[in-house]
C-alpha cells in the first residue's frame, strides 16, 4: 500500500497526522510525501479527511479543525489516478467503482472539483509526487479515452438513450421519488414544505398557467410515469394524452392510470414527438426537452407549433445552462457519459429565440432553479436513507451515480451553473393573446 503517504510523522511535518490506534508502530512518514500532499490541496478553503487502511490526516486551510468530510481510499491506487491521471471525472469513477468513499458532508466533497484543478506542483514536485506512489501513472481506460461521437438525435438514438436513463427500474425511481413519481422540478411555496406537497404544486402550477378547462385536451410531450396527465384530468376535467419513450414509464403509466379509473380520460402513448398527429388545446412538455438536442430545437418546435390549435397554449418547463451551447464542461461530460447520453443544454435566451423563431409569442418566462435546488436535496436525502432498498433494484455502482449526479446537480442549480425556466406561449397568429392582462390567475389559491 501507499503507506509512505499516509503514515504517522515527526514533529517536524508541517501539520499533525490522526494516527488510528491499531496503526501504532507503523513506520514513520517521509516529511516530503506528506508535504506534497499539503502543497496539492492548499487551496482548499476547509478541512478534507483522508484514510488509507489505518492511517488518517487531515489536509487544506483549515486542516487543524475537524474534517467536512473524509475520503476514504479503499483502493491504494486510487490517490495516483486521482491527482495524476488525465481525465478530471478519475474522482467520480473512483467513487462510482468503489475505489473511493466518502464519510461526512458530501455536498462539500463534490466542491472538490472547484479546487483540484488549482494545483501548485510544480512539475518536478508531481514527479516526485509519482514516485512516493511507487508506480506511473496508470493507463487512460477506455471510458477515458473514447472520444464523445457527434449524435444525430435520430429517432433511434432519442430511443435508446431514453431507455438507458429512464428504464433502469421503476422501484428504484419510486424509492426516492414523490408517491406521484414526478421525476422534474418541484415547486416550493415554503422552505419546509414537503416534497410530495411540493411536486402537487407544481403540477397545479402547470395546470393553472395552461388554463385548462373541462373538456380540452392536452398533450403532455415526455409524460413520464403519467402524473401531470393524471392530475389534469382529475382536477381539471381534460382529455389528456402522454407520449414517452421508455418502455417502463409507458407500461407503468398504463397501470396507474387503469388503477385510478382514467383510461376513458387519459391515455399514454409510445411515440416520438415528431411522429405524434392531431391538434390540442395544450400542450406541457416537462423536463423532456433536454433530450433533443441543440440542433433539433427547431424541429421541436415547430412540431409542437403543428399541435397547437389556434389560441392554445404551450408551457415548455426545462433545465439550461450558462453557457452558450453545449461544450465540453466537465459537467456535460460527466451528465453525457453517466447520466443522459443524449443530453444538450442551452442558454434560455437561446431556447427564447429559436422558439420565436418558430413562430411562438412568449408570454411568460418564470425562473425555478432554486426549487430544483431544494427538490434535488430532497431526492438525494431519500435515496441515502434507502440504500439497502435501493440495492435490491441497482447495483451499487448506479445508485453511486445517481446520488453523485443529483447532488452535483443540485450545487449547480445553487451557483446558477444550471437554470430551470417555465415559458408559456401561444401560436403567433395576429390575434388577441390567450391569456389574461395580469398573472393573478397563475397564483389563485385552490
């Protein structure tokens, strides 16, 4: 093992190292290996906690206070891939395989990725770094050298990356979801309130802004497990229709529906939205967008503009990015390769203007993010606490994936890296607007 790293050192290290009792007699630490390590993560703010097997210490700023949080090397190598290797997601598939865990504030493990990248070393210290880990760095795997391919967002692309996301399993999505599986931005009208009550609201919310009326009928574009149609049909009295195209949504959406007695008012379809015929009064599209790709945004669209009968009303609820385009950040590397395969994220002025474009008048632009913020807190809580649970559906590498992703998804939306925007929009047509001269309507208590 690494110990040389790790060890117990003299009073002469510049900072003190916890020795965990069973290491006593342990060799003793070279003050350059330990002082190297300091060095490296001297720019972080707090107090990281490392454990290699039965030697701990304590790194960064504020190293003499306890740790925010601990990163336990469960696998000696796993300190050499992390502070030499090339690709800067090394730290999630160290986590992810095991190779690393994390005890503490997790939150504040993942700010790690903010302070990383501001190494000091100088080269001839990262050599040196190499040699007290006793071995080279250690080859790129195939994960790491595949170069992203260019996606078309065909329909069977669109397909098959909607079923590597979304049919992983039923069970597990509804272990940590709201009973009405909404898997998309709550909407909080208090700090404490529940996440159920909280997923109620913003279907509501959704509802209210389209002004759905006994009778209509509204098309819900990537309906998920069937909540939004359900609900509208319920509160509001619409005929509704769903198009998804995860298989398991489908069938599950299927089976509730038949369970509340709606199959005469809601029904879902397998479909892709470009291939859906016909005309409705509304038409909600909710966290589905992100799956078309930057380049199809017109054809999204316009399709949707297709759909709309005169004077209906289109509410597109979707996450942005701050940036224009979609780059090569680590975070859309690390959503495209572990998350969504098919995922694109674009500015909202962007996403404004090809709506423009396409012929839509925009008469409402609300901002959500920190409600992600909060409803992805809330996920992440959930699903550590039914971890066993959640194990008898996932291997452990998924559910470390899915409890990384939404808690780094989760601090982006806190920074403003990540935006959630609700748009409401009507066919550009000449005629009166089809809404009314205020919001009151949006807000009305039921």
């Amino acid at each position: 093992m690494d110990q040389d790293l790790l060890s117990p050192t003299s009073s002469a290290a510049p900072r003190a190292i916890d020795v965990i009792p069973e290491a006593a007699g342990a060799p003793p630490l070279p003050p350059a290996g330990l002082t190297l390590l300091q060095r490296l993560f001297s720019a972080y703010p707090g107090s990281v906690g490392l454990r290699l097997g039965h030697w701990a210490t304590r790194l960064g700023r504020q190293a003499h206070q306890p740790a925010e949080f601990t990163l336990v090397l469960n696998d000696p190598t796993a300190l050499r891939r992390l502070l030499l290797g090339r690709d800067p997601l090394r730290f999630a598939e160290a986590y992810f395989s095991g190779q690393i865990d994390v005890e503490g504030d997790f939150f504040a493990a993942l700010q790690l990725k903010d302070h990383l990248p501001e190494l000091t070393l100088s080269w001839g210290d990262r050599l040196r770094l190499a040699v007290r880990l006793l071995a080279p760095v250690p080859p790129a795997t195939d994960a790491e050298l595949r170069a992203d391919g260019v996606r078309r967002h065909t329909r069977a692309e669109n397909k098959a990356a909607i079923a590597f996301h979304y049919d992983l399993s039923n069970d597990f999505y509804a272990l940590w979801l709201d009973p009405a599986m909404v898997y998309s931005c709550a909407y909080y009208e208090t700090d404490d309130t529940p996440l159920a009550r909280a997923q109620w609201s913003k279907l509501d919310h959704i509802c209210r802004k389209l002004r759905l009326q006994p009778g209509e009928e509204l098309l819900d574009i990537g309906c998920g497990w069937g909540a939004l149609v359900m609900h509208a049909a319920r509160h509001y009295g619409v005929k509704a229709i769903g198009i998804t195209l995860s298989e398991r949504q489908w069938a599950l959406a299927r089976e509730r529906i038949a369970a509340a007695g709606l199959q005469g008012q809601v029904e879902v379809r397998l479909c892709d939205y470009r291939d859906m015929t016909g005309q409705f009064d509304k038409i909600a599209s909710v966290g589905m967008f992100e799956h078309v790709g930057l380049k199809n945004l017109p054809t999204y669209f316009a399709s949707v503009n297709r759909l709309l009968k005169p004077a209906g009303l289109f509410l597109n609820h979707g996450i942005t990015h701050e940036e224009d385009g979609w780059g090569q950040a680590l975070s859309s590397t690390f959503i495209n390769r572990y998350v969504f395969p098919d995922g694109e994220l674009d500015r909202v002025s962007n996403v404004m203007r090809v709506m423009e474009q396409e012929q839509f008048e925009l008469h409402d632009v609300e901002a959500l993010r920190m409600h992600y913020a909060k409803t992805l807190r809330a996920w992440v809580a959930t699903l550590e606490e039914g971890h066993d649970q959640a194990l008898q559906y996932v291997d452990e590498a998924h559910y470390r994936i899915w409890r990384l992703y939404m808690a780094a998804s989760a601090l982006e939306f806190e920074t403003g890296e990540l935006g959630l925007y609700q748009i409401l929009a009507s066919k550009r047509d000449g005629g009166p607007a089809p809404v009314p001269l205020t919001r009151r309507y949006m807000y009305e208590v039921r």
